[in-house]
C-alpha cells in the first residue's frame, strides 16, 4: 500500500542569529582591518552595512545544514545549486521491499492535485502501479538499484543540504518567486521565514 507522506524540512545546525553575525562581523572586518570597532552591539550594523554594499562573500562565512523530506522531482531541481553539499537517500542501497520500509513506497502528493479530484485519483493508481511493479521486480531477484527504474518523481526522498548564508540566500530568491515550481515553493517559503526569524537581518531583504 503506498503510503503518501508530507515535505517537511529540520534546521539541523544550532542557530544563534546573534553569534552567527558576531562570526561573521570578525571574518569580514579583515577586509577592512577594523577590528578596534567591534563592540556588544556591532554586528547587526556591519552585517546591514556589507548587504547594503553588495558584498555578500562576507556571509559565506557561516553554513547551516538543512534536513528536507521532498519528492525526488524536487531535489532534482535542488542539487542545481552547485555552491553546497548533498547527502541523499539512496535508491540503490535502499530497498523499499524490506522490513525496514514495511514493504512499500512513500510518496509526497502534488500540491496543485486536490484529494478526491480525477487528477488525483490518477496520480495515486500510477503510484500503486509503480510499487507494484518495483515490488515484483525485487521478488523476481532484480536488485534494487535497477528496479528503482520504475520509481515515480513522486517518490518520497529525505536529503541534507549544507550551504552557507549567502547561497541560502539565492536559493530562498530563486525557489520562492512565483516563476519556481509550487512544490519547491511549498517548502522554500516556511524554510525563509524560519531563517528570518533567526537571523532577520540576513534575510529580511527578500
């Protein structure tokens, strides 16, 4: 039985906004050899000013890693931003007809398809057709990292991004505009503003 799940993502780097642009303010003040002007209350000023002045290398000083629960469609689109590091599930090495996955695949539903429409009703029938067929595949001896062949976009993925602040930056501009696809953008947006609520002045721009 396929099992839909939702996408989810988990901040998996301890962030404290202010220890981040203490960090940050000490890295970039090299440029400028102006360390005799750090203070309590420096940081978020220096961190403003070197956005305001478009010199964003200063922010890559700094990474975080996030932990996403997508559809490999979407990290298809994800592992584009080449400026950061990817730990994936493996379709090769894991096998869905296993204990250890209860016999069954998980999926991440669309989120333009409403529940209960005809779209829906055909995408779920795809989705039980390709378990299926995985899952003979796997009891005729086919190993598992040629049966995935017949795995959907759908299927659910867990993947950890580790990127540092500035192309978290571009990744939030690019994957929540409105151009980017809407499964991206389901959880790009709430992602941004966690960031926000972090760090607000790295982030309150976008």
């Amino acid at each position: 039985m396929v099992r839909i799940v939702q996408p989810s993502f988990e901040i998996l780097t301890p962030i404290d906004g202010n220890q981040v642009l203490k960090h940050i303010e000490k890295c970039g003040r090299t440029c400028y050899q102006s360390f005799q002007n750090i203070s309590e209350d420096s940081a978020e000023r220096f961190a403003s000013h070197i956005l305001e002045r478009h010199h964003e290398s200063v922010v890559e000083h700094f990474n975080v890693s996030v932990r996403f629960i997508t559809d490999r469609g979407i990290t298809h689109e994800l592992v584009r931003h080449r400026l950061a590091s990817y730990s994936q599930e493996s379709t090769r090495y894991c096998c869905y007809a296993k204990n250890k996955f209860k016999n069954e695949i998980s999926v991440i539903k669309p989120v333009e398809l409403e529940e209960g429409s005809p779209a829906y009703t055909l995408w779920l029938e795809a989705m039980e057709n390709a378990e299926k067929s995985y899952l003979q595949m796997i009891d005729l001896g086919i190993k598992a990292q040629n049966a995935r062949s017949v795995l959907p976009n759908s299927l659910k993925t867990e993947i950890v991004m580790t990127a540092n602040m500035r192309e978290w930056r571009n990744v939030f501009k690019l994957r929540c505009s409105e151009a980017a696809h809407p499964d991206i953008r389901a959880i790009m947006i709430p992602l941004k503003e966690a960031f926000k609520k972090e760090i607000p002045i790295l982030f309150d721009d976008l």
